[in-house]
C-alpha cells in the first residue's frame, strides 16, 4: 500500500484521497458494481464478520455475512435497489444488526466500485433535539439578523448537535488563508476568534475535497488506521479512491497537526458560496469523539442553510453595488455618445471613471496624455506603471489588491495605490484605464508563526512540520489594499465595451473621412493632369506667335512694345515650365510602374552631362561614386535623380566651385544614394515643408524653381516603397538620400 514521506516538494501533492487506510472505528468493503466480487477490504474487517479478510478478496459479497445473522438477501436486495436507481443518498444510512449489535451501513459507487462503510450508531434520543434544532436554524435564517450574529448562532448550534468542545467559523480569503469569524466554545478553552491561519494548513487537494465531500469526521487522531487490503493482482496503479468515503483515514501530517493543538476529534463542514468554498465550519474536541451519520448530517443540513444565507446577502450586496455602478457606467456611456470625446467624456464630466468603482484614484492613458483624478501616483509613474502592464499583456483587465509585491516599483507609491485595477483600451497606442486603492496597513494575528518549520532527517531530506505553538503571532501586512469587488470589475469591463465602441466608431469615421479625401485627390489629380496638358497647347501657340511677331515685326515696334513682347515670351516659358511639372507630378501617380534593374552608371552619367551642357560657363564638377544598380521604374528614375541633381547644380550656383558628389551602396535590404552640394543649404527648422508642393524656402525663392521637383521626388519614393531623408546647413550645403528595396525572392 501506500508509504508517504512528507517533505519540501509533496506536501501540496500529498495524495490525501488514496492514502490506503480507514480510521478505525469503521469497517470498509469495496465490490465491483457488475459482480459484487469483494475486491478491498479494511484490515479489521474479521471484528465485524467474523471472516479473514484475505478469504474475502475475490470472493462474492455474499461471502460477507456467511458467519453473521444477517440475511444475506436483504443486503443483496439493498445493493440493487441503489444501482437500478443509480442513487445511494436517499438510502443512507442504512441501520443493521449484525450479530446483535446495531451499525449503520453507508454506501456510495464511485469509479466502477460500490463502497460499503459500516459505522456505529449514535444516541437515538439526538434525533428529536437536533430535529429542533434544524427548525430553530431556518427560523433564524429567514429573520434579518446580521451576518456576524447569523454565523454565531450557527457555530453554537452545532456545537450542541455535535458535543464538541470548540466549534469555529473560518472564513477563506482570497489568498486561501482563514480567519475564524465565529466561535463557540467551552469556558475553559482559550479563543481563536479573531486569529488567522495560514494557507498551508489546508493545501489546495483538500480544499478540493471540501468541496466534493462537505463533512469530514476525525473521530480519534489518536487511533491506529487500519489498512486497506485489495484483492490479489488488482492493478497497483489503481488504490481504491476515498474521495466519497467517511471513513478515509487522516494525513500523517494533519494527525500531528491535530496532535500539536492539542485536538484528539475533529469535524468540518464545508460553506459554499456559489460552488465554491466561502470557509469552513471547524470543530475541535480535545478527547475522541465519535459523531454518527445523522448528528452529522443534522450538523451538514445547518451549515447548508447558511451557506445558502451567505449567498443570498452576498447576491443582494452585489444587487446594491451593481445597481449603483450600472447607474454611473450607464451616465459615462451617454457622455460618450453625446459628447464623441473620450477624455472629456471619462474625466471632465459630472459623472467620471472614478464613479464606477471604491476606487480612491484614477487615470485615463489616451493620445499619448495622462488625466488623473482623486490620489493618484505621479505622471511618470503612471507611465512606468503603464508600461509593466503593456509587459503583462492582461486579454481584457488586470486587478490586484497587492501591486508593489508584483511590481516593486510600486512601493514608492503604495499609500495611494497598492490596489490595481486596470482596463485596457488599446494595446499597440499602450493606452489604459487604471482605478487605484490605497494601502491598507493590516494587523494580523495568527495562530502561531505562519511559517512551517523545516527540519532535516539524518538522511539529508529536508521536511516540513506542522507547527508546534498555536500561540498568537502578530504580523503586520503592507502593500496591500482591500480587495477589487466583482461587481466592480464587471463595471469596468462594461465600461471598456462603451469605449471601445465610441473609440472604433470614431475611428470608422475617420476612415470614411479618409476614404472620401482619397477620392477627391485622386480627381484633383485626374483634373490637374487633364488641365496641365491641355494648356500647353495654346501657350505653345502664345509663344509662338509672340515670337513670330518680335522676329517679323520687331524693328517696326518701339523698344517699350519689344520689351512688353519680351515679357510675353519670358512668361510663357515660365508657365510652360510650372505646367510640365504638375504634369509630371500627376503623371507619377497615375502611370503604372514597369519595374526593372536601372543601369545607375549610365543613368548618372547621362544626366551629368546634360547638367554640364545647361550650366557651361560655371565651375562646377559632379563626381560619381559607387553605382550599384536599382530596382525602379526606369522613368521616374530618370526623374527622381535629375531632380535632385538639378536641385545641387542650381543652388550651388554662388559656390565659385560647385562640387557635386554622388555616390551609392547596398545593404542587405536596400541601395541607398546620396546626392551632396556645397551650395546654400537651408535651416532644418524648415524642413517640415520641404516636399509640400509649391512651397519654396526661404533664401531659395531668388532661385528659378516653381516648388514641385522635390514633391515630385517624394511622389517616386512613395511610389517604390522607399525612403528619402536629407541633412543641411545654411551655406554648408545639403545632402539628400534616397534608398530603395531590394526586390524580395519567394
């Protein structure tokens, strides 16, 4: 069977269900529900039946009762009635006589087996009084007294049905450590009331237990266990489970737990608030004490009633709070709609965010901005806060009554928000709702150092026992802060709903605006290329004939109407020039691009000797560098580059030596060129409009320009999914950069 050693790493794994043993004022019987073939047996199961219990195993549980007076047909007809019913509670406890002596036979199926557990019976005088107490329990249930009178009275009257010496409500928190709300006890006993028990003291699997199993009976914790024998070549994989069992013998350690305290019987019934364990009724008594299965169940039926009490109040709390919380979220969601503005609709209103929780403080992230209400920390460290809860990725919120034990940083601020509740509105903007509670500094006093003390065995394993003094140990708690309510979590989760919505419709419509600007640029365009082209017929023709007339006629006019013809002429050309190049930065964006690997070399040197033909008479040199060759359209190549270095030559056209350097290089994921000048430069306080068309800077305007080249280049860029950057000085010149994409290969 099984050999348990308690130490560091079991004691939360202590198997608890299958420990192999039953308490020994009880006797076990486990037979398949098919065959009724007996396959364990308790070890003490002769003082009962009279029978071996190695001749039981395997055999028939009609094998059971050959050496006792009871009929076997009536446990045979009892055995079927129960599983054509499918259904052993409304049968238990069964009362039998077995050679003279009166039990009660308890049984349960579970896991494909049928578990018979005989007990003794109790007084029968009981069963009047703890009826009358049950109805006295429901009269006092149904009267509104207070929470705290509610759970006295009950723990005092299960203290009568039960005859034990000390019986104490312990109440769960949300940590899983108790607190004794409520105690009866004997006059002579020293009182728990008020102290708290650690975590530890009732691991995870039994409060598991609690909530399967919700009374557990401890008649002698001085008692030797008696084990549990299993038919020979069942499966040692398979220890008869006890889950369901009254019998279920005790954990090594909670019997020297039990024996520290100075406790020989113990009792608990389990209060449940919605499926869940709200605490524990736990009953001591300092010598053994047997309870019989209907003072237990008496016992288990009044802690019913108040675990049904507690989540009737509990429900109607959380109605109040609800209500109130729906009232004030409702108000913001209005705010929202009517208003269309987060910020002024959450934190400048007559109702705000810090309505809808107890919170004491709170701060809206939203834009790039903080707006903080009532005791907050500071801005920045709402922002490092900010950016920890980005690191935590919350799905929806995040909440915590204990922020600076999980984000020391916290510390610095924790008398105004130990407590945290957060939403989250927009994870890529890190924008964030946060309620904030202060610390509340707690007093609390244990029933001895909290603490397990650990010992090491002499073969080097460390152990962990349970503790020896139950003294009073006062400990004062910090950084935390009264917890988060789930009424009010439900708020703000409603809340985050009400601004996303707002915030997505907004979006929606921006969107939609955005879509509509598309459209009217797109025929802006269409209209600026149509008229462009258009015009340069007719001012081909003004030209024209302008100079037709200054040739033909020139000599017949005075140098005033040449002058004037001049004028027409000059103007002309400037009009041409200013629409050619709308033509060519809508024509940018309206031709499709033809894609190809552009020879730079030979495109650079082209446009070089172009630009040393259009400014001969100048000193100017244009060197060329490296020229590693381009993905791009080979027309608006054509174009970016000319722009750019028609840009240099013109405004290094006061440099007595213009020097134009060009030179290329490949990354792994771009080429990158770089056209540098010596001429003016400009201040890069301007250069928020250096691609906006038609704008011209400051000390360029005595250049001829009309102020589209460079949008026209930006216009390319964009085009290739590429980027363009530039860094200048007044008189130190300027250097434009432009990269493209290396195409990708799939």
């Amino acid at each position: 069977m099984n050999s348990f050693a308690v130490d560091l790493t079991n004691c939360e794994r202590e198997p608890i269900h299958i420990l192999g043993h039953i308490q020994s004022h009880g006797y076990l019987v486990a037979i398949q529900s098919d065959t009724y073939t007996i396959v364990h047996v308790s070890a003490n199961i002769a003082e009962l039946v009279g029978i071996p219990p190695t001749q039981l195993l395997g055999q028939s549980v009609k094998t059971l009762l050959t050496d006792t007076d009871l009929p076997v047909s009536n446990l045979i007809e009892l055995l079927n009635v129960g599983c054509r019913n499918d259904s052993w509670d409304t049968m238990n406890p069964n009362r039998v006589t077995l050679n003279g002596k009166v039990w009660n036979l308890i049984i349960h199926q579970y896991l494909g087996l049928i578990l018979l557990e005989w007990e003794p019976i109790g007084d029968d005088r009981n069963l009047l009084i703890n009826q009358q107490l049950i109805a006295q329990s429901l009269t006092e249930v149904q009267s509104s007294r207070t929470l705290t009178d509610l759970l006295q009275n009950t723990a005092q009257r299960v203290k009568t049905i039960i005859g034990f010496d000390r019986v104490m409500v312990y109440r769960f928190g949300a940590d899983w450590h108790g607190q004794v709300v409520a105690e009866a006890k004997d006059d002579e006993l020293e009182p728990y009331l008020g102290l708290h028990y650690p975590a530890s003291d009732i691991p995870r699997q039994a409060r598991e237990l609690y909530k399967v199993n919700l009374v557990r009976l401890i008649a002698d914790a001085t008692s030797t266990p008696s084990r549990i024998l299993s038919e020979l070549g069942w499966p040692e994989n398979r220890p008869l489970d006890l889950t369901h069992s009254v019998l279920r013998a005790v954990s090594p350690v909670h019997i020297e737990y039990l024996k520290n305290m100075g406790v020989q019987a113990s009792m608990s019934i389990s209060l449940l608030y919605r499926g869940e364990l709200w605490g524990l009724m736990s009953c001591h008594n300092t010598t053994p004490r047997f309870v019989d299965y209907p003072a237990r169940q008496a016992a288990k039926f009044v802690s019913q009633l108040l675990s049904a009490a507690l989540e009737f109040r509990k429900d109607q709390e959380d109605k109040t709070n609800l209500l109130q919380y729906t009232q004030k979220g409702q108000q913001l969601h209005e705010q929202l709609i009517l208003s269309d503005d987060v910020v002024r609709a959450l934190v400048k209103s007559t109702v705000t965010v810090l309505d809808v929780t107890e919170a004491t403080g709170a701060a809206l992230l939203f834009n790039d901005k903080v707006y903080r209400l009532g005791k907050t920390p500071d801005e920045a460290a709402i922002r490092g806060l900010a950016e920890w809860v980005h690191m935590t990725d919350p799905e929806t919120f995040l909440e915590t009554n204990q922020l600076p034990n999980l984000y020391p940083p916290a510390e610095a601020f924790r008398d105004v928000a130990s407590g945290l509740l957060a939403i989250e509105l927009s994870r890529e903007l890190t924008e964030y709702v946060f309620w904030f509670k202060p610390e509340k500094i707690q007093e609390v006093t244990w029933a001895g150092n909290p603490d397990k003390p650990v010992t090491v065995t002499t073969d080097g394993q460390q152990r962990i026992n349970p503790r020896t003094s139950f003294a009073a140990w006062t400990q004062i708690v910090r950084n935390t802060s009264s917890p988060w309510h789930e009424v009010e979590i439900g708020a703000v989760v409603k809340l985050r709903e009400d601004i996303l919505q707002v915030v997505t419709r907004q979006a929606n419509e921006i969107r939609l605006l955005n879509q509509r600007l598309q459209v009217a640029y797109e025929e802006l365009d269409a209209f600026s290329y149509t008229v462009s082209h258009d015009l340069r017929t007719p001012l081909s023709s003004i030209r024209c004939y302008s100079e037709i007339l200054l040739e033909e006629y020139g000599q017949d006019l005075n140098p005033d109407a040449q002058a004037l013809f001049q004028k027409i002429i000059d103007s002309t050309d400037r009009m041409r020039s200013l629409i050619r190049h709308i033509l060519y930065y809508s024509r940018m964006g309206r031709t499709d691009l033809s894609t190809q690997v552009v020879d730079m070399k030979q495109l650079l040197e082209g446009i070089r000797e172009e630009i040393l033909v259009t400014t001969k008479g100048r000193s100017i040199q244009i060197d060329i560098g490296d020229t590693p060759p381009i993905t791009a359209d080979p027309t608006m190549a054509l174009q970016l580059f000319t722009n750019l270095i028609g840009n240099a030559a013109k405004y290094t056209r006061l440099a007595a030596n213009a020097v134009i350097r060009i030179n290329g290089r490949q990354t792994d994921d771009e080429v990158i060129y770089a056209i540098d000048d010596n001429g003016i430069g400009f201040d890069m306080k301007q250069a928020g409009k250096m691609f906006d068309l038609f704008k011209r800077l400051e000390n360029s305007r005595e250049f001829e320009g009309s102020g589209v080249g460079l949008a026209i280049v930006k216009r390319i860029i964009n085009r290739h999914q590429g980027k363009i950057w530039f860094h200048s000085e007044p008189d130190r010149g300027t250097t434009f950069s432009v990269s493209f994409p290396l195409p990708t290969h799939s």
